[in-house]
C-alpha cells in the first residue's frame, strides 16, 4: 500500500494522526503485507515473570471496535503432560484464564471449578487454540500456547488474561512459609485493526454498510400499538434504497444503539425479484431472507444472539444493549422459487430499515409508564481508588449518606399493568478501570421485602433477560461464578456481583405486592462499588493491585491462617485444629528457653530467636575475652537481624548461621591461640637444632589435642549434630500444608543442637570444679 493512499479520505487522516500520536508512546503501528487492509494497532511484550506458588498477573488488552484479530502467543517452563496434570492437585496447578470485560476468577465459589475448561493434552495441537466462542475459559499452563482471535469470534472491549500458579481455597490463605513449584513466562500480544471502518473480518475484507439513524416518527403498524407520544422513534436505513442478492449471498449492516431503548426491530421491505418467476401462483413467497443478529461481532448460522425470517415478519429485540450491533441479510430458496431453476442473474431484492423504540427521559417499559433513574456516583472520601455509592439523581429522595429510601421511587401501579409485575429501573456506569470492584446492592426493611432484584450489563434486565437475579434465598444466580450472597433474608437482600464489568449496569426491582399494607413498609436501598466483598468475613486484609499495564485495579483478600476463599469465608483450619497448631509451634520455640537462660546467665548479648541461639553458642564456646564476645555478637545481631527481616525462611539461612557460628568460633580460638602461645614463633634464621624443634611442636600439637578433648564433652556435641541432621530431614518434608508438625521438629531440633554444645562445655566446667 502506497503511502499517499493514506491520505485519501478524511478518516484515514485522522487514523495517520492517531498513528504517529501513539508512536510517541512506543507503541508503533506497521501496516501488513499487501493485500490485507489491516494494520497493527498495538504490539507488546511481557518480559519474562515468575510466579511463586499462590501467585497471580493479570493482562488487559483493550480491542478498538476496529479491530481485526488479536494474537497471544506465550512461553512458559511448565512442562505438564496429560498423565501429570491428573495428578496434579488445583493448590499446585498453573492455569490461564481468559475473561471479557472484567478479570477472572477461577475458584471463587465451590461450583466454579466445574466450569473451568481444563483442556488436557489430546490428540490435536493443544498450543494451537483455533475458536474461542465463550466470553471465559480457563485452560492448564502449557510449554507454548498461541491463539489469534478475530472479530469474528470476540467482541471489542477490555479483555483480561489471568495467569496463576495454583488455584482454590487455599490460595489466599496466610502461610508460614510458602513452598512449591514455581514456573516462569513471558508473553507476546499483537492487536490488529481494519484501515477502513466500512470493512471487518479477519482480514478486514469484508464490506459492512453502516445504517444512519435519525429520529422519526415512526410507522404505526411496524411501531404495532405503541403510543406514539410517548416514545422515541429512532429509524436506522441502508443510504441505498435497495440491495439485490443471488442465493446464498450475504450481506452486513451495522447500527449503533446510542442510549438505553425498549426495543429494536429490524425489517425487510419491497422483496422482489429481479426477473419474472413464472409459476402457478404467479407470486414468490417461497423466497426466504433470514437475518441473524450479534452484538458487538459479526453474526453467523453457527454464533448468532437473535434469528428470524425477517421476509415473513419483522424481527423484534427487546431490552437491546447499548452498542454496536451488526446485522447478516441471507436470502435462500430462490432456485426453489424460480421451480429449480440455477440462474446466477437472478437475484431477490429488498429494502433494509430498522427501528430504535426509546421511552422519554425517566421512563421505561412497554408503554414507558415504569419510573428509571439514574445514579449518581459519589466518591468515599480515604477510601482505595474507585470505592463508591450510587444516589438517584431526583427530587423525590435526598440522602446525605450511602442508603436512600425506596418508596418514593417506586413506580405507580395504576396505569394498567399487572398489579404483581411492576418494574422500578436504576442505571449506573462502572467507570474505566474499575473492573476489579465488586457491586453490592442492598435491601433492607422491618418486614418481609416483596422485591426481587435483576442486573444486567449494558441494558435494563427483565424476567426473561439478565445477568444475575435474587429473588428469595432459593431462587437466585447463586451458582453463578461471579454473584456472591451475603446473609439475605426475609427482610433483607444482600449480594455482590464480584469484579464487575466496565460501562453501563441496569438494575430492575420487580415488585411482587402492591397491597395497601406492602405500601406502607419502610425500605432501604444501597448501590455501592466496593473493594473486598464482606470486607474479607473480618478473616483477612483488603489489598490492592494492578494489572500489568497499570489501567485496572483490582482487590483480593489475604487471609489469615484458618481462613481461605475470595472473601476469607472458607474456614480451613478449625479453631481446635489452630490451637493444636499453636501449641505446636509455640512448644517448639519454647525449646529456646534453656539456652537463653544460659546465655543471660553468662552475660551473652541479646539474641534474634533461633538464629541467635546458635550463633550465640558457638561464639560462647570460644574462651576468650568478653570484649571480643562482645563485638562478634553485636556483628553477629546486627546480620542475623537482617536475615530475619528478609525472608526469614528461605533455606540458605540454615547454611548461614552455621557458617557464621563456626567463624565466631574459629576467631575466637584464633585470638585465644595468639594470647596463650604469643611465644611460640619460628626463627627467621637457620636453627641447626631442628630435632628440639620438633620435639616442640610435637609436644604442642598433644596439649592441643588434650585441650579440645577436655573442653568438651564429646557425646553432647555428637548429640547436636545428630539433632542438626534430623533438622534439615524436618525442612526437607516441610511444605505449606505440613509445616505445623515438621517446624516443631525442625525448632526442637536446631534449638538441641545449641543445647547440647551449650551442655558440653558447661558440664565440663562443673566436673572441673568438682575436681574430677
């Protein structure tokens, strides 16, 4: 493609602009090879990121509703084949996860796992994904996996890949210590985007004629008996007044739904054929135009939301989302008309239009006579970013704080409609980058509430068409993955809808009883975004985090150690169970408390713990002088201090302390040596007498050997040792689930081996004092 072409109209211009505007910002736009009419809007890089046991990342890819496809391609060092991934258990497998408009959670309630798409090895490509019809998957971390996905199968929008190393329960549970697997990987994602806004497709070759929409006031028997003055009619047509299709041709519209609208209708008008069909009736009602619908992507026989002969009826979608939709005109049976006869010039012809039904400002329902509002947001003042609540932009209700009351709002039943079917509508927009914020409605009153709640995204819910629901403590969206309740009862309704999307919500309260009683009951509603659902069942701490291009936050709970799940209400450990666990851990440091009291006694230095309960024997095995005791302790202090500080638990530690005992020991000997045997020395001149010379450090080596022989008792110090041993068999079997029993060992282990050094030198002071 030549470069003067990019200038030839006013949208690729302004598409130039956009171009040279976003290199600045490193993300450079390159055409294809010739012959596509694409060009890559975005390309980036993860570099290489390792997930420690329990960890997550989240990646969000923004798709233009120009975009062509979207290629990820990943590497990984996890190698798991069919047999290992059966074995493995969810606390250790590595899973990616794919969600639209918000991140995933693939454990976040007990029947979640069951919807999880774990794909094993199988005798296709599993690194090859070639569909990808639902809006969330999840799939087993894999060597190599590459996926393009085209607008022919995905919606634009926010897209979210979740990556983590270990799913469940547990995943959010404070651990001592945190070991397992951890595996590494780095990802590639290219987006690419149609030059022209009339085109789509993977290739972006295909023509899609955009309907201009301009208010209208409609037509009376396409519009059936809907009162013309109270609604807004909104006519969408083709700019060519006809358009002519052989069999088995199709042809693509696309319309944008700018605003919240009751119903959209789309119809096929003056169908004719192009030639005289000639046959015993003299007309051609044989002739089919069937049309299929989709939002957001191009709709096919196979993946299509609505369908319809449009040639015998128009086709009516209630309640339709705001957006773009598109629209496949597929005419069939026209050889079947003309009596079978296969003549490629023939062709059926027809009229394309369709209709946007609007309700005024305030109003919704078949004959706009239900009341809507629309919510404020309003900002918690010191609260994490994007937390909060939604008051009704109205004059009927004031409220200062997050809850207002109902009553006022609710919509009159007296305009003809069924006395247990009255529809109260309240919209909302989750702002950019909230998509990790969970909804929380709440109703609450001294009665027992008639209502029931439906949410839906991108439109107004009905009984028929939603997202979630709570209609009493049975009959709720409570298996779903992302709707969580929270002690609903009788008088009070309480759920999340757990990391909500990006863009417009419409809630629906379906009031069950208009009695003059009902009226009468006092209701309080709340519609907040918030971070932690529950605020984590007071078990755990709300956190905060960022997908990999900082443009989503997103909260989770850390737990403490009995609890687990999303909101920390899986209890783990029974609080019998955290006391044995206590006691064990608690009995295992108190294992210090002998060689600490040794080392006040000797006037030692303050010790770190453990660390400082081995080093300090060591150093107090040294007989030198207090001084130099002194200095290696506060050395010792201030590096073993450190170690604790930073990663306290790692296993080099074990290898440190060791080593830096031993050193304060071979120093103090040194220094020990260079005082008693200050006289000891070699002459620098030739000594002829070399047999005395001998003879003295022959006699020296003895007393050196006596005196370590007498300065210790030998079967204590093999003791320690042996204990030590046993240590680190203990750290070795340790891992997250098992470290309450094998800490204890480990402490009592590492404390006896202090214990024993301690004891050995000690014991052989009292039998020298004892003179034996």
């Amino acid at each position: 493609m030549a470069f003067h072409s990019i200038l030839c109209s006013p949208f690729n211009l302004i598409l130039t602009i956009f171009v040279l505007f976003s290199c600045c910002f490193g993300l450079c736009y390159t055409y294809n090879q010739p012959g596509y009419n694409t060009f890559t809007v975005s390309s980036f890089s993860y570099p290489q990121t390792t997930l420690r046991p329990f960890d997550l990342r989240y990646i969000r890819v923004d798709l233009p509703l120009w975009f062509s496809s979207l290629s990820i391609s990943l590497s990984s060092d996890v190698d798991l084949d069919a047999a290992s991934l059966r074995k493995t258990p969810e606390s250790a497998l590595p899973i990616i996860c794919f969600r639209g408009g918000s991140p995933p959670l693939p454990e976040v309630s007990n029947t979640s796992l069951k919807d999880l798409v774990l794909v094993p090895i199988s005798n296709y490509s599993f690194g090859v994904i070639q569909a990808f019809p639902n809006v969330e998957q999840c799939f087993p971390m894999q060597k190599n996996i590459t996926m393009k996905l085209t607008n022919e199968q995905i919606s634009p929008g926010a897209w979210y890949f979740g990556l983590f190393n270990g799913i469940g329960r547990t995943r959010t549970q404070s651990k001592m210590i945190v070991r397992g697997p951890a595996y590494a990987f780095s990802a590639n994602i290219t987006v690419e985007g149609c030059t022209t806004p009339t085109m789509w497709g993977q290739y972006c070759n295909q023509t899609v004629d955009t309907l201009s929409c301009v208010p209208s006031a409609g037509n009376i028997s396409v519009a059936k008996s809907y009162n013309q003055t109270s609604k807004n009619v909104v006519s969408c047509k083709n700019s060519l007044e006809t358009s002519c299709l052989g069999d088995g041709e199709q042809k693509l519209y696309s319309l944008e739904v700018m605003g919240v609208a009751e119903e959209l209708t789309i119809m096929a008008m003056n169908i004719r054929l192009n030639v005289m069909a000639t046959n015993n009736s003299g007309n051609f009602i044989g002739v089919n135009l069937t049309c299929f619908v989709r939002h957001g992507a191009i709709p096919s026989a196979a993946l299509h939301d609505y369908s319809g002969n449009i040639s015998k009826a128009p086709l009516s979608i209630r309640s339709p989302k705001v957006g773009r939709w598109y629209i496949a005109i597929l005419p069939v049976n026209i050889s079947k008309e003309l009596g079978g006869t296969q003549n490629s010039n023939t062709k059926v012809c027809y009229s394309m239009e369709s209709q946007v039904l609007e309700c005024p400002i305030g109003k919704a329902g078949s004959n706009c006579t239900w009341e809507r509002f629309v919510l404020q947001t309003i900002l918690r003042r010191g609260s994490s970013p994007f937390e909060s609540y939604y008051l009704p932009v109205s004059e009927k209700v004031f409220s200062k704080s997050a809850n207002f009351p109902l009553e006022p709002l609710l919509s009159n039943s007296s305009y003809g409609e069924k006395p247990d079917d009255i529809w109260t509508y309240f919209l909302s927009e989750i702002p950019r980058g909230a998509a990790g914020g969970n909804i929380h409605i709440q109703l609450t009153s001294d009665t027992e509430i008639n209502y029931e709640v439906y949410a839906r995204f991108g439109g107004l819910p009905s009984i028929d068409i939603w997202d979630y629901f709570y209609a009493n403590s049975t009959r709720s969206s409570d298996g779903s993955m992302f709707f969580m309740m929270n002690n609903s009862s009788k008088e009070k309704v309480d759920f999340y809808i757990l990391y909500a999307r990006e863009g417009i919500w419409g809630f629906g309260l379906r009031h069950l009883n208009t009695s003059s009683s009902a009226s009468k009951d006092v209701i309080i509603m709340s519609i907040s975004l918030e971070r932690c659902p529950k605020s984590c069942s007071s078990h755990g701490d709300c956190k905060l985090g960022f997908d990999a291009s900082g443009l989503t936050s997103y909260s989770f709970c850390a737990c403490d150690r009995r609890h687990g799940g999303f909101d920390c209400g899986i209890e783990i450990v029974s609080h019998q169970g955290h006391i044995w666990q206590s006691f064990c851990l608690i009995a295992s440091n108190a294992a210090a408390v002998l060689p600490a009291f040794w080392a006040l006694r000797q006037k030692f230095m303050d010790f770190w713990l453990s660390f400082m309960a081995v080093v300090s024997t060591f150093v107090y095995l040294a007989t030198i002088d207090e001084v130099f005791k002194r200095a290696i302790h506060t050395a010792v202090a201030i590096l073993t201090a450190l170690m604790a500080v930073t990663k306290a638990t790692r296993s080099s530690n074990i290898i440190i302390v060791i080593a830096i005992g031993a050193l304060g020991l071979l120093i103090g000997w040194l220094i020990e040596l260079l005082t008693k045997y200050r006289s000891f020395s070699f002459s620098i001149g030739f000594d002829f007498h070399m047999l005395d010379r001998w003879q003295t450090l022959k006699v020296w080596v003895q007393n050196l050997i006596k005196t370590l022989f007498r300065r210790f008792r030998w079967m204590f110090v093999l003791a320690g040792f042996t204990t030590l041993a046993f240590a680190a068999i203990s750290w070795k079997l340790e891992t997250s689930e098992s470290y309450w029993i094998w800490h204890r060992y480990n402490n009592v282990n590492r404390i006896s081996l202090s214990l024993s050094l301690s004891l050995s030198h000690v014991v052989h002071k009292m039998f020298a004092v004892c003179g034996t």
